[in-house]
C-alpha cells in the first residue's frame, strides 16, 4: 500500500498530491515549503529517521536519512519544527534488541 502528501484548501478540494512523499508529522516552514519527517529501513533491516523538505507544491527539494546511532537498533523521527536559525529540531525514540532507551 503506498503512502501519498496531499494537499488541500480551507473547503476541502484536492491542490496537489504527491505521491512519492509521506512520513509520520509535516510543518509548514517560512519559505511556504514543508518539512516532513518519517523513517525507513536501512541496508541493515533496522528503522533510521529521515527529513524530507519539499517547496510550497509538494515538489522534493531534498531528503536526509540518519544515523545517528550505532547499527544495533531501531531509531524512529516522530515529530519535527523549524527552529529561529532556520534548521530543523526532529524528535524521536530508540528501541534496541532489548526494548526503548
């Protein structure tokens, strides 16, 4: 089942869809684009956050995946917000072999 960012005005119609971007928490930031964070599986088979920033119209401007961890554990991004310097602040848990840290 594939996930999808979808856009629509105060009424409830449909603006943009874009189907190649989904996470778990979206904000609108200053520039009018949005940042989204989610996370994904690595090459390892463990869960990793990313950040995904997209321009006012869903359209991908960039995306990171992190490690922020050593490889034996689960790290989930749950939420995000843009910070005063312009950066991002994305909270989130860990859970390794033997339950939450």
């Amino acid at each position: 089942l594939g996930q999808s960012l979808y856009k629509v005005d105060l009424n409830g119609s449909l603006e943009w869809t874009n189907d190649e971007v989904s996470g778990v928490d979206i904000q609108q930031v200053t520039d009018a684009g949005y940042v989204i964070v989610g996370y994904e599986f690595d090459w390892f088979g463990y869960l990793k956050p990313y950040l995904i920033k997209t321009d006012g119209g869903g359209t991908l401007q960039w995306e990171r995946t992190f490690n922020v961890g050593d490889k034996t554990h689960d790290e989930y991004a749950n939420s995000v917000l843009e910070t005063v310097d312009g950066g991002y602040i994305i909270s989130g848990k860990k859970n390794n072999a033997f339950g939450l840290w």
